[in-house]
C-alpha cells in the first residue's frame, strides 16, 4: 500500500470520527431515537468504508457517489427535531478531495444535492427554512475542506519520475518557438560586437574587452589596436564586477552592463594617452551607455545561457556514447581478437596461420581505432586545465595508441578563453590530430598552440604525404567530411581556418580566431613558449 494512500486513509477516519463526535453530543442530549439511530448508522458506514478502501483503491468515484448518497439518505431519515445531525453532510466532500481532488468534491456536492432532490420529491421527507439553511451551512463549509483536502492530496501524492522530463520537454518546446522569433540571433559573438561598436562610438578608446562569466571573467570579444594594456584592463573589470559600478584608473576603465548586477558583462576599455578622460564627463556617459545597452545586453545574456545550456547538453551526451562505446562495441571487438587467437592455435596449415595472423591484426586495429574514438568523444577542456593543457593530454594519448612522434608548443597567457570557444578550437584540434595518424602515414606530427584571449591560433602540421592525388582516402581530402565539419567549426565562432601543403611536405591546419587586431602566426616565435615532446 502507497504511504501517499496510507496517509490519506488515516486523515480520513480522523476527520469522520471528528465529525461523529461533533454531532454526537447535541444528539446524546436530545435523545431522539431516530437520530441516534441515524448516527450508529453513519458510524458503521463510515467503517465500513474504511476497511474497503483499505484493501482496494479501485473505483474512487464509485466510492465517493455510494457514501455521498448514503450519508445524505441517512440524515434526511434520521432528521427529527435537532439539524445536528446534518452536519454529517460536510463530511463526503472532504474525504472525495482526499480520495480524489477536486473531481471527487464537485462529484460529492452533486451527488448530496441530487439525493436531496430525489428523498424530498419521492419521499414523504420535507425540510423547514431553518433545516434547508443548516444543509447549505454545512455544505458549503464541505465545499472549503473539501479544496483544502484536495490541496493536501496533491502534496501528500508521490513525486512523478517522469515530471522533470516533462518539464524539460515544455521549456525546450517553448525555447524552439520562441527562437524562431529572436531578431538578433543567438550567437554571443555577434551580439557583443554590436555592444562594443555602441561604445566605441560614444568613447574613443585604443583598447576595448567585453569580458562575461560569473565568478572567472573571461574576454568575449575585443576591439584592440594593441595589447599592451590588457592584463591592466582585465584586472579593472574584476574590480567592476564585485562593486558593480565604474572604475577607472588613469586612461583605463570599466563598468559593468548592467549597474546593479554585473552580468552578464563588463565592458573595459583604455583611452589614448592623448585623450583626457576628464573632460568626456564619463559617469554620465556610461549611464547613457547602460541604458542605451539594455535591450542588447538582455539578448547577450540569452545568448550566453543557450550557449551554456547547448555545450552542457553536447558534453553530456559524448561521455554517454564513448561509455557505451567501451562497455559495449569495443569488448565485443576485443572478444573477437581472443576467438581468433584460439582459432589461431589448432591451424592446420601455414596458409591458415597467416590468414588468422592477418585478421588478429586486422582485430587489433579496429580495436585501437575503437579506443582513439572513446578518446575524442571523452577528452575535453576541463574547468582546471587550460586549452594547451588538453591538447596536451590528447597529443599524449594518440601518441600511445599510434605511435607517431607529437611535439606540441604552448604559448598561453593566463586569461582564458570563453568556454564555447575553448571547446570549437580543442575539436578543431583533435579531428586535425586524428587525420594525421590515420591517414597522412607521418612520423611526426608539430602543433603549435597560442592563446591571448580573446586572439587563439593553433596550427598542426605533419611530415606525411599531404593531399597528394595518389592513393589519398576520402577523409583526408580538402572536400572530405571531416574537413567540412572543421570549418563549421571555425565559422561558429568566427576562426579562419587555412589548409595547406607547406614546401618541405606533408599538411598544415591552422585555425585562427581574431580579436580585432592581428593575431601572431602559429609556429612564429612568441613570448615565453613551453614546448611538450611527446613520444611514445
């Protein structure tokens, strides 16, 4: 038995006895046979019901219309001189709520008043003014409980599992609708250009960062002839975003978009040493700024959540396949190398031996590959590790199962990239990565990593065979799928990626993503470069 129903039947027999006890007195001091007569009725119906519901939970309407009628034929009977006893008919409505919400009080109001109707229309039963006022006082007070009873089925009811599914499932339904009609488009990138063409049209600056994020600012996108000042401007917008208001200091500043909640951005800036900031009235301005902003930051900030929400939704569902991955395809794959090392072992003949020789190998690499996938689906930029952190580690990984020689160069400042952008350029990576090693036949393969967010460029390049005509599979032409899915990805966050054939040989993917000045070219020499041999 459900304790929801348990429950339910322990609030019912409570209130009936109340209702019993009520009632009772008045008649016990009238002594009127008839209604004391009526009332060890009730009170064995009532018992009656409740063993019955105890055993069964089928038929809860059926239930409700036997005891509404009964319990209203037993009180116009009963009914003498004292309308005491008429207080039993506040009693159905509030167990029908318990038994079944709302339906089971209007059925039981009904079904009281259409027995009512048919006792005085068929019977010799009448009822004075002072009794048909004490029947409506009392079932209009059945009425309330019987919507508070209600209320109390719907808490005391058993969460549904499948509830926040549904809800899920009525919120996506609702964002696809809604979708259709955003004007501006979901794309953060775009969206915070727009904002920093309004500002940069009200203050002429040489430095200009949008930086989002909630407790780790990072820069979304900026306009910078530049970059001297930005790890200046980036610590003025962490200041901005605890006070949440401006900040300046000597030609840089800061303010939040939104005055009295930094979300979801800080806009940072630098003025030319031949600008006075004093002179641009600047509080008052960035007031106008805010409030001319307010309709592109609110769509900004639907932006950044369905770019949350999608990235969140993507990783999810990769750790799910590369699970079912390696707990099911790749054990099966597995599984068949072992049949076939047993086959192998009762050969008859030479010929027989090589041909299980080759199919072992043929095994082997299909499981290799099967591992090399697990690994891209699972390998992602974590929340600790920096983006040249996990291509180190993916490098590390290929470099085990292929063999090939991964030599990867960091050049990374502290400031990270935004998360979406992190994970475009690591997949850029990976799917560059995994063409070599199955495809370019190389032995060495370089990737150069270099990051001053916003700006990234990464380059992968390989001493194979390049995009030679001769014997070149699908996957590693210029028009293949794999390729064609890199660029979706550098167009999604506004990369430009460049194939090519450098001079000495082999292939070069370098993907780059602007800042708004001229990013440094991946394999040029940088400041502070960390170079991470990898071999196996």
């Amino acid at each position: 038995m459900l304790l929801a129903h348990r429950q339910a039947l322990r609030i019912n027999a409570a209130a009936r006895a109340f209702v019993l006890l009520a009632i009772g007195g008045p008649l016990l001091w009238g002594r009127e046979r008839e209604e004391l007569i009526g009332l060890g009725v009730l009170g064995a119906l009532w018992l009656a019901l409740f063993f019955v519901e105890r055993r069964s939970q089928r038929y809860p309407l059926t239930l409700t219309v036997v005891e509404s009628a009964a319990v209203t034929v037993t009180c116009l009977l009963a009914l003498s001189s004292s309308p005491a006893i008429l207080g039993a008919l506040a009693a159905p409505p509030f167990v029908a709520g318990l038994r079944c919400g709302a339906k089971g009080v209007l059925t039981a109001l009904g079904t009281v008043v259409a027995a009512t109707a048919l006792m005085l229309g068929l019977t010799e039963v009448s009822l004075d003014q002072d009794e048909l006022l004490a029947a409506f006082t009392w079932l209009t007070m059945g009425l309330g409980l019987g919507m508070i009873a209600a209320f109390l089925r719907s808490a005391l009811s058993e969460p549904d599992p499948l509830l926040p599914y549904r809800h899920a499932s009525e919120l996506l339904h609702e964002l696809n609708q809604l979708s259709e009609g955003l004007s501006s488009g979901l794309e953060p990138r775009s969206l915070g250009g727009s904002i920093l063409s309004a500002v940069r049209d009200e203050l002429p600056t040489a430095d200009l960062v949008l930086y989002v994020g909630d407790d780790d600012l990072t820069p979304l996108l900026s306009r910078t002839l530049d970059d001297s000042g930005s790890a200046h401007t980036a610590l003025l917008a962490r200041l901005a975003q605890r006070s949440g208001r401006l900040e300046t200091d000597g030609q840089t500043f800061a303010f939040p978009l939104r005055p009295d909640s930094p979300q979801p951005g800080i806009v940072a800036g630098v003025f030319s040493d031949r600008l006075d900031p004093g002179a641009l009235d600047l509080p008052r301005t960035v007031r106008r700024l805010t409030r001319q902003l307010e309709v592109s930051t609110v769509h900004l900030e639907t932006a950044l959540l369905f770019t949350a929400f999608r990235d969140a939704a993507t990783a999810d569902e990769r750790r799910r396949l590369s699970r079912e991955m390696h707990d099911g395809v790749a054990q099966e794959i597995a599984s068949l190398g072992y049949l076939v090392d047993a086959l192998a072992a009762g050969a008859t003949s030479p010929e027989q031996a090589d041909r299980f020789a080759m199919l072992r190998e043929r095994v082997t690499e299909v499981v290799a590959e099967v591992r090399r996938s697990v690994i891209t689906l699972r390998t992602t930029v974590g929340e600790s590790e920096s983006l040249g952190a996990a291509i180190g580690s993916l490098a590390r990984n290929l470099s085990q199962l292929s063999g090939v020689v991964i030599e990867v160069t960091l050049d990374e400042k502290s400031q990270r990239l935004r998360g979406e952008v992190e994970a475009e350029l690591f997949r850029i990576t990976q799917e560059a990565l995994n063409n070599a090693v199955k495809h370019a036949q190389c032995t060495l393969i370089r990737v150069h990593c270099h990051v001053n967010a916003p700006a990234a460029s990464i380059a992968v390049t390989d001493n194979g065979r390049g995009l030679g005509d001769i014997g070149l599979p699908l996957d590693a032409r210029a028009d293949s799928y794999g390729l064609g899915i890199m660029r979706e990805r550098a167009a999604l966050i506004g990369a430009r990626l460049d194939i090519e054939e450098p001079p000495g040989g082999g292939l070069r993917v370098a993907v780059a993503v602007p800042s708004g000045h001229r990013a440094p070219t991946p394999g040029h020499e940088s400041e502070s470069p960390r170079e991470v041999q990898v071999t196996t």
